[in-house]
C-alpha cells in the first residue's frame, strides 16, 4: 500500500475536512480533536495520521503535548488558500463602496 | 478583468497587506471609517448586525464593536486602540477579537487620492507571528469547505 497519501483523497473525508476547520481556527492536541467528535478516538487517530502524512496539519512539541496545526503551504496546493479571505473582504469592500456611493454630494 | 481587491500574503510572514481601489473621491472612502453609523451599516450583513460601542477616534483613543445574529445573541466582540487618526490619509490602530485565540493585530490604513472620483485602501496588517496571520487567513477557507460540505450533504439527504 502507497503511504505517500493524495491530498485529494485526504480531503475528499468529511470527517478530515471537520478536522481541518477546527485546526485551521486554533492548534489542538489530538485529545482535544477528538473530543469534539463522536467517532471513537482510534479513528480520529488515523484520520490525523492520514492528514499529518500528506502535510496537510504539521506536529508541534509543546512541553509533553503535541499539537497540531494546519499547513498553510500545502493547504494551497489543494485549493487557493487565500481567495475565500480575499473574497470575504472583497464582498465587503463592495457593500461599503455601494453605501457610501449614496452620500455623494447630488 | 483585473480584480479590485488584492492580498498579499508571503509564505512564513507575520504580516499581510490588503489594497482596494474604489469609485469614490477619498474622502467619502474615509467617512466609511470615520462614522459610526456608517461603520454599522457596511459592516453589518443578513445574518449578524454590528453595532459600535465606543468609539474615540483622537490619536490614543479606542473603539469596541460588537455583532449580534439575528436573534439578539452576541456573535463577537471587537476592541482596539487608536494611534493615529488621520482624516482622508492615514489610520493606525490595534484590532483585537476578543476572547478569540488569534490575538492583537495591528493595521496600517493609508488612504490615497486616485483621481477626483476614485482612491485607494492600502491595508498593511501585521500579526503576533506567523501561525497567528496563517490562522486568520485559513478562517474563510475552512468555513468554506465546510459549507460546501454541508450543501453536498443537503442535497445528497434529499436524494435518498
């Protein structure tokens, strides 16, 4: 069996892509990863084993705990990582220049 | 068509800047951000009504925000300080979710006199460190995976 994962396949996974929205909003420990879920905690396990594999989320040593966080190099490799935060502000920009259009002088 | 909102965001920076063009004289583009009511009405959308709670806009002044979903209950709460406040060129404040773990950033707005009728937002915000800007920035990419999920969800449930 290839262990080299595919990316694609690790974020075709609802559960992994629950995974990585709670990563992506903070660093947790796999304990606190699995608690948010009622998958038993082995297959909450080798879903970060399958996303830590394809880089996805990376390890880091913080006293006895590891925690993971999210990879945002490899994260722009599945997707643009940072066109849904350009939109967000795009949308935003164009609600506030729709408003103030309405406060130019007639 | 070239895109009015850019984001420049270099791998392993803690810092990003955010530049916009407008159809609007500079000084209307100012008012967005000088004017509470105005702040509330840009800020709020369908879902969440953001109402401003303090706002000093003096050199070391501060500002508090706050959104509520539709039934009343607070989304978030926001804060800062106010460094320099600049009319139609320049502010320099702090912004701070609060209760959040993405911590303090600071944000340099420059404001710029295109022509008569058009000008510029220049953003240069800058994070505690690197993690905290990559968080930030994966925030509207993992809700957005994860609506896309649940829509997939919505319709293949209908399906069965």
């Amino acid at each position: 069996m290839n262990l080299r994962r595919d990316v694609f396949q690790a974020i075709a996974d609802p559960t992994r892509r629950a995974i990585l929205l709670l990563v992506a909003a903070q660093s947790m420990t796999a304990g606190a990863i699995a608690a948010k879920f009622d998958t038993a905690r082995p297959t909450v396990s080798k879903h970060l084993q399958i996303l830590t594999e394809c880089e996805l989320l990376e390890q880091e040593q913080n006293g006895r705990e590891i925690y993971y966080h999210i990879n945002a190099k490899k994260m722009k490799e599945v997707a643009d990582f940072i066109e849904p935060f350009r939109q967000m502000w795009d949308d935003r920009f164009n609600k506030l220049e729709s408003i103030m259009k309405k406060y130019k002088t007639k | 068509m070239e895109q009015k909102t850019k984001i420049n965001a270099g791998d392993g920076k803690q810092d990003l800047t955010i530049t916009r063009t407008f159809d609007l004289p500079v000084e209307l583009l100012f008012r967005a951000y000088a004017e509470p009511d105005i702040i509330e009405q840009w800020m709020s959308n369908p879902y969440s009504t953001t109402k401003i709670l303090k706002f000093e806009t003096a050199s070391h002044g501060g500002y508090q925000l706050e959104s509520r979903d539709a039934g009343g209950k607070v989304v978030f709460r926001a804060n800062g300080a106010i460094h320099e406040f600049d009319p139609n060129r320049k502010i320099i404040r702090t912004f701070e979710m609060e209760g959040t773990p993405y911590g303090v950033q600071l944000e340099v707005y420059q404001f710029e006199r295109l022509t008569e009728d058009t000008s510029k937002l220049n953003m240069h915000v800058i994070y505690e460190s690197v993690a905290q800007r990559d968080q930030v920035l994966a925030l509207p990419f993992a809700q957005g995976i994860n609506m896309a999920h649940n829509r997939l969800e919505e319709i293949v449930s209908k399906q069965k």
